[in-house]
C-alpha cells in the first residue's frame, strides 16, 4: 500500500516560521480560505505548508476537524502547489459549515492562482 501521508519534510513547523510568513509573505484569498506564501529561489525544490485556524472559528474540536479537512485536501492535491517555497492555509469562520467538496474547490482555485503569479 502507498503512504498516504505528506512527507514530514512538507510539514511547516515552529512558531517563527508561521510569524515570518504571516510577516513578510504575499497572500492569495477567496470566501473560505488563504493561502499565505514565500516563495524561495528557483533552485530550491522544497515545499513546506502549515495550516492554522483561528480561535474565531469555534471550539477546539471544531478547529481541530477543520485543520483536518485543510490537511486532507492538500495530501490529496499537493502537487497543485508551485514546486518550492512556504505556505500556510489559513481557514476563515466561513470555512467551518463549508462542505468539504467547497473546501476543495476554494483550495484548487487558490493554488492556481499562486501557479499563474509564480510563473
């Protein structure tokens, strides 16, 4: 059986890193997501994404499906990313009665989008 699972190399991790995303990256948004990036140099060939989802959205247990949901999508679609660089999935508080068929389409539209401006 393939892994299913992102390589852990893709995961985003540590505060700093979500703060300079939040600080110096570019954004691309629609009614149920952002996607926050850093692009890096064309020679570097690593993707690294975080998702987060603000206290705003609800409980813990309602933030924590949510965060699933947006890690879900981007295992199933991770290639629709540009190749390299730092991204972060941002959830809005329209995002949690969003059926996951929306969540999905938001995800792909905003990826292209970012695959148009790194191009």
């Amino acid at each position: 059986m393939a892994e299913e699972r992102p390589p852990r190399g893709d995961r985003l991790k540590g505060r700093d890193s979500f703060k300079r995303l939040m600080r110096e990256g570019k954004s691309v948004e629609d009614a149920l997501l952002v996607i926050r990036y850093l692009p890096l140099n064309e020679n570097a060939t690593s993707r690294r994404v975080g998702v987060t989802v603000s206290r705003n959205c609800g409980k813990a247990v309602i933030r924590n499906r949510l965060r699933r949901r947006l890690r879900e999508i981007y295992r199933r679609r991770r290639d629709s990313l540009p190749p390299a660089g730092e991204f972060l999935l941002i959830a809005k508080s329209e995002a949690i009665d969003a059926p996951f068929p929306d969540l999905d389409r938001s995800y792909q539209k905003l990826s292209d989008e970012l695959v148009k401006k790194s191009s």
